[in-house]
C-alpha cells in the first residue's frame, strides 16, 4: 500500500465544506472514540449536512492503528459494481491478475491492522454490506468506520445517530464561518434565530456564513421567512431536519443571479471534481458565456456552493453531493440535462485523446498525474458512451484510448472491466472495435489469460485485414508476439515483433508502445543468446525516449541493459541502471516494471556478495508477484537470472538462513520493498554482507523481461471528441 494516507488534510483557498476549523461536538466525539475502541464496524448516520464526514473524519484523525486509516469517498461511485475498485484505488493497491478486486481486498488485507473510512455508502448500502461482512468476518485486523444516511444492516453494526448542532455550537459555527469570510458576527438574538431556523444543520449554517459577505443575520431572516413559507405553507413549527437542509439550499439558489443558478445547475453534469478548463467547455454557451464561467463560478466559491482545493495537478473545484444533488434537479428541469451530458463526454473524451498523444512525451508524468485525478469523470464518460446505443464506437474508443492508464498506470483490472463491456455492444465502427480488441489483448497477456488473449489477437488480426486496416493490424501482429516471448517461443516472437515493427515503419507509427515493441524484440535477442544485438536495441531505444522525454518505455530498455551490464561484469553500472528503471517503474504504479526490477537487483546484489541482502530481495518479489500473476509468467527463458541467483544464495547462505532471508523479505509489502531496494541502490540500507564479491561473474544467455505498455497511436479515430 502506499504511504498511509490520513483522513483529511488542510487544503488552501477557501475551506471545503466540513473539512475547515472543526467546531463543537465533543460529546459526540468521545461517544465515537469510545464505539471504535470497543467495536470493528461503528456506523455514523445522519440527515444530509449534519457533518457526519467531519466528526468521521475528526475521530479517524486520533486513531492510530499499525497500518493506518485509509478514507474511501463513495460519493462519487454510481455503480455498485464499483465499491471494490474504489476501494482498492483508495488503498494504493495494484493488481495485474485477473482476479476481482473483491479478492485483491481480501488477499492484500490478510494480514494488516488499519481503519477504514467508507464515507457516503447510503446509495451503494448492499454492495457495501457485502464488503463489510466478508472485511470483517476474513480480516481480523481491519475495523470500518462508515458514514451514511442511513445503517448498513450488517451484524455487530455499532450505530451513532448524529443529531443536529445544540444552539450554542450552532451559533459559534456561524460565527466562525462568517470570520473565514471577513464578517464579524455577534451572538444576538437575530443569529440565534438564523440558526434555529435552519435547525442546527451545519451544511446549511455554512451556506447561511456565504450570505453574510452581503446581508446582515436580521436581512437574511426576511428572506428565509419568504423560502420557508413557500416550502411550508406558513407553518413555522415542526420544520424537519431535511426540509430545513432543503430549505436553505433552495433558499441560497434562490439568492443567485440567474447566470449563478445556470451554472450550479450546469456543474452538477461533473462525478467529482473538476478544473476550470472543463467547466467552460462543457457548462459554456446557451445562456453563459464560457469566457463569464470564472467569474460566475467565483461568485459560488465565495457562497460556499464551490468549494476549491489544491491538488497535486492544480487547482480543483467540487460540489457536496448534496448541493449537487439540488442541482442536478433544477438541471432536469430545464431540460438540458442531456445535452450537457453529452458535452461532459466529448470533453472527457477529448482528454483522452490528449493524454494518450501526450504519454509519449515529456508530460508522461503529468498525464498520470491528470488522468488519476479525472478517472471519475472518466469513468462517468464511459458509463454514458456504453449505456447510449448511439454511442457504442465512442464507448469503444475511449476504453481503447485509454491503454495507458489501464496498462501503464497499474490499472489492468478496471481496464479489462470496461473493454469488456466495450466489445460487448455492435459499434458499427470498424476503428475504434478494432483499436478496443487489441488493447483488451494486451490487458489479458498482462493479467496471464492467455486464452483469452490469443482468441482476441486472433480475431483482431482477422478483422483488420478483412477492413485494410494497417495500424490493426501491426498491433494485432505485435501483441501476438509478445504473448509468444512470454510463452518461450522465441523463434517465432522475433518473427511476429519484426514483422510488427516493419508495418509500424511503414505507417510512420513512433510511441511508447513502438518502442515498446523494440524492447521485446531485444528481450527475444537476448533469450536466444544474441545479448549484443539486444543491447544494440535498447540503446536506441533510449536514446529516442530520451529525445522525447518518454520515462515509460525507458524503463524497461534499461532494464534489458542493466542484465547485460550484470552478464558483462559491469555491477556499478548494473545497480545505477535498475535504480533508475525501479524508480520510473514506481512512480507510474506499474507493478510488473517494478517487480521484474526488484527481480534483477536481487541477482545484482547477490553477485556483489551479500546473499543475505539477494535473498531478503527475492522474498519481497515473491510477495509481489501473486499481484501481479504467474511469477515470471512461467517461463523458464525469463525464470533464469531468478534461479541463478537462488542457487548462488542458497549456497552462500545454506536452505534455513536462505528461507529465513527470503520471509523477512516477503514481510515488507511493495511500498517497504521498492523503499529498501532504492535505498540500498543509493548507499542508506546496508545489509550483513558476506565476504567480497566473488570474481568475474558469470554469463547466461538468459535476459529479464517486460511485459508492459503498449500504444499510443499517433493517429486519432474519426470520433467526436471535445
């Protein structure tokens, strides 16, 4: 799992509702902190706005379990079939095998003491359900902290009704909420008032602290009186806690400008958050112009509508599901609702297509970055392409586009998901059928399906050539020769990887998966003896990534070098080039990458003379491995350095010190693994070396591997996009 990541953290701008200056609730506080010391799932229920994800997210804060507290938003989730993958995304997980992330859960849970934060479950409550109830009853160390409207029904379920805020605590949250603002407010009569009538709901507190900018407490009563009365038929007692929610959304919609409400309607189109170049496209035009969208959406900043956040891709703006939800329904009414949805698709559709030209470049880091923060709006994209029949081919090439967040990002399992799906629909698009076929191929060769991959490759190929499609047909090609290198049959991998690379020429097709195809190439060279002509390869392969900025592809060339560096004696040079290929590996989340790195430095270590430091090394790929599939894909050519090293170790060390080094190793889990692997590279993690090296190291003509990315056509469909 990734570094552990704590509920909540500060964010600059304007603070997000239920995430500022936390205020009141200590009773209900120690209650909490009580119920999650003596039980596994205590559940905080509550009407919308109440701040149940803030006293959560409070209490979670001042726990400290071995493994941490990690907070899953589900906010944005629609689809039950979801609730697994977001989780595992939130955990930090990668898993390239073909099981469902349900079983990833379970499997990489197993062992580990951590809290977890399911916040915003009450549309997804049976999914939900079912999660909790096998967490709890297969993983004795996870406890559950869940958030919602409503119980999740599951046995030994702790129950904390959260009310709403006494008077006292209401007014000192109006009044700290009007100071982030710049506005003084006094605890008189007319504040208290404001805050009875709007029922001690901090949610709608927060909205009534916006107007304060522009009204005083007793001017924001007059027209609360006209809301309420409109919702209530005049009744002033027995308001519930709902329809005072109601009422002061409503009520602040109300006090916007027409060109406000528009907007607010509009941003509900987006799953979660989103930046200002995507809220002029898609909420521009009819009635607001996209160049007034920023100064429209500063004015729903400031009237806490919009809340702001710093992210590690720049800025970000989100709605409550509650305020979107209000939205939403005033987007239905007017009847737009479909047509921004599908201007929501064609901009997301659009940035598919940008990110996918830009990773073969030097911005490969930023379209990771860019596509991780956007995958719910991605995700949301996909749903409406593969749910509107007309849409089908668009649904298709927006799975295809995606290869490298699905293959390159440690994604591999949402990405068979969709392009799944995908080929399920009669697109009656040719291009974009064929360009999904070939990349839910590559994903099976990754996850180790390869029956299933080689009937897609085959049909691919048979496809493609019946349309005349060259550009399929080279990927086709290609991918059948990769799953040939990974089955050891490297007569006819060389065949199919030259050929591929011979059509990608002629069609004037370079990028990462062209270069990828040349580092396989180099790995079948190498297999079969000819490690010069493989070096050869890999050096031009850098040299071109190198050019282009490309890190990716890179990777695995240095890869392919340093066991040749290792075979020719070189060490130093060995551990500097998987050093580098780890860290690139790493930082995308592509377990294989990292993995077969891990593999190499293990043999590198070893021939340095410290077997103990080579085994703990080997233990932690062994821990990865079942991550990512079959260990080495079962192939003898690419399980070679790996056996070597073990002989070697097991003599050094003997069996019962080498199996111990090989458990304390597979102890450390992928993040302390990839941690210890690079900090031993850089001089910090000695280990208690055996004698000197021994002296020249000995040639095989066995070479490690890749298995990873592949394509980012420089040809773009004939499809809409944004």
């Amino acid at each position: 799992m990734r570094d552990q990541q704590r509920v909540h953290s500060p964010r600059a701008g304007t603070p997000p509702l239920g995430l500022s200056t936390f205020v009141g609730r200590s009773a209900e506080l120690a209650e909490l902190a009580g119920a999650l010391d003596s039980a596994r799932l205590v559940t905080v229920t509550g009407a919308g706005g109440v701040g149940k994800s803030r006293l959560a997210a409070r209490a979670a804060s001042r726990c400290a379990p071995r493994d941490g507290v990690w907070h899953v938003e589900l906010a944005s989730v629609r689809d039950p079939e979801f609730v697994d993958f977001a989780v595992v995304e939130a955990l930090g997980l990668t898993d390239h095998t073909t099981r469902l992330p349900h079983e990833t859960l379970l499997t990489h849970l197993a062992e580990r003491q951590l809290l977890l934060v399911l916040d915003g479950f009450e549309h997804l409550v049976d999914a939900c359900a079912e999660l909790v109830t096998q967490l709890l009853r297969r993983v004795p160390g996870v406890r559950v902290l869940a958030v919602g409207r409503r119980p999740l029904g599951v046995t030994g379920e702790r129950l904390l009704s959260l009310a709403p805020l006494g008077e006292d605590e209401a007014v000192e949250l109006l009044a700290d909420r009007a100071a982030q603002r710049g506005v003084v407010v006094r605890d008189d009569a007319d504040v208290r008032e404001v805050c009875r009538r709007l029922d001690g709901i901090p949610l709608a507190i927060e909205l009534a602290a916006g107007r304060l900018r522009m009204l005083s407490p007793g001017q924001l009563l007059e027209r609360f009186d006209d809301r309420f009365r409109l919702l209530t038929g005049g009744a002033r007692d027995g308001l519930s806690r709902h329809r005072a929610l109601r009422t002061a959304v409503g009520w602040s919609h109300e006090l916007c400008t027409p060109e406000e409400r528009l907007l607010w309607a509009r941003l509900s189109v987006f799953a979660d958050r989103f930046d200002l170049e995507a809220a002029e496209y898609v909420c521009g035009g009819q009635g607001l112009r996209s160049d007034d969208v920023l100064d429209v959406l500063s004015e729903l900043l400031a009237q806490s509508v919009v809340t702001r956040e710093e992210t590690p891709v720049g800025v970000r703006y989100r709605m409550l599901d509650t305020i979107r939800a209000y939205g939403a329904d005033w987007l239905e009414e007017t009847g737009d609702a479909a047509r921004l949805r599908r201007r929501h698709r064609d901009w997301y559709l659009g940035l598919a297509t940008w990110c996918e030209l830009e990773w073969f470049s030097s911005r490969q880091d930023e379209v990771a970055a860019r596509v991780e923060a956007d995958l719910p709006n991605l995700r949301q994209a996909l749903d409406h392409c593969l749910s509107e029949p007309d849409d089908a081919h668009l649904g298709q090439y927006l799975a295809g586009s995606l290869w490298f967040c699905w293959v390159g990002c440690g994604r591999l399992s949402e990405g068979r998901h969709w392009l799944e799906q995908a080929m399920a629909l009669d697109s009656g698009h040719e291009r974009s059928r064929l360009k999904a076929l070939w990349v839910l191929g590559h994903v099976a060769i990754l996850q180790g399906d390869t029956g299933l991959a080689l009937g897609v490759l085959l049909v691919c190929r048979q496809e493609a050539e019946r349309a005349a499609d060259a550009t399929a047909v080279a990927y086709a090609e290609h991918r059948t020769g990769c799953l040939a290198l990974v089955s050891d049959d490297m007569e006819r991998a060389e065949t199919l990887l030259r050929s591929a690379l011979g059509r990608y020429q002629e069609i004037g097709e370079l990028n990462s998966n062209v270069l990828m195809g040349r580092v396989e190439l180099a790995m079948a060279r190498a297999f079969q003896g000819d490690l010069p002509d493989a070096v050869r390869l890999c050096e031009d392969v850098r040299r071109v990534c190198e050019d282009h900025g490309e890190r990716w592809a890179r990777s695995y060339a240095l890869y392919v070098l340093a066991y040749a560096a290792w075979a020719d004696g070189d060490l130093p040079g060995a551990r500097a080039l998987l050093t580098d290929c780890l860290g690139s590996a790493h930082s995308f989340h592509d377990l294989l990458g990292s993995v077969l790195a891990v593999e190499l430095l293990a043999l590198v270590t070893e021939a340095e003379g410290d077997a103990v430091e080579a085994a703990v090394l080997q233990g932690a790929a062994a821990g990865m491995w079942p991550s990512v599939g079959l260990p080495l894909f079962g192939s003898a050519c690419f399980n070679a350095p790996h056996a070597l090293c073990e002989t070697s170790a097991r003599e050094r060390l003997g069996d019962d010190r080498y199996e111990e080094c090989v458990r304390q190793g597979a102890a450390l889990g992928r993040e302390a693994a990839v941690s210890r692997a690079l900090g031993r590279a850089w001089g910090r993690c000695p280990s208690d070396a055996l004698p000197s090296p021994r002296g020249p190291v000995r040639q095989v003509d066995a070479s490690v591997t890749m298995r990873e990315p592949a394509a980012s056509p420089t040809r773009k469909g004939e499809e809409t996009t944004g």
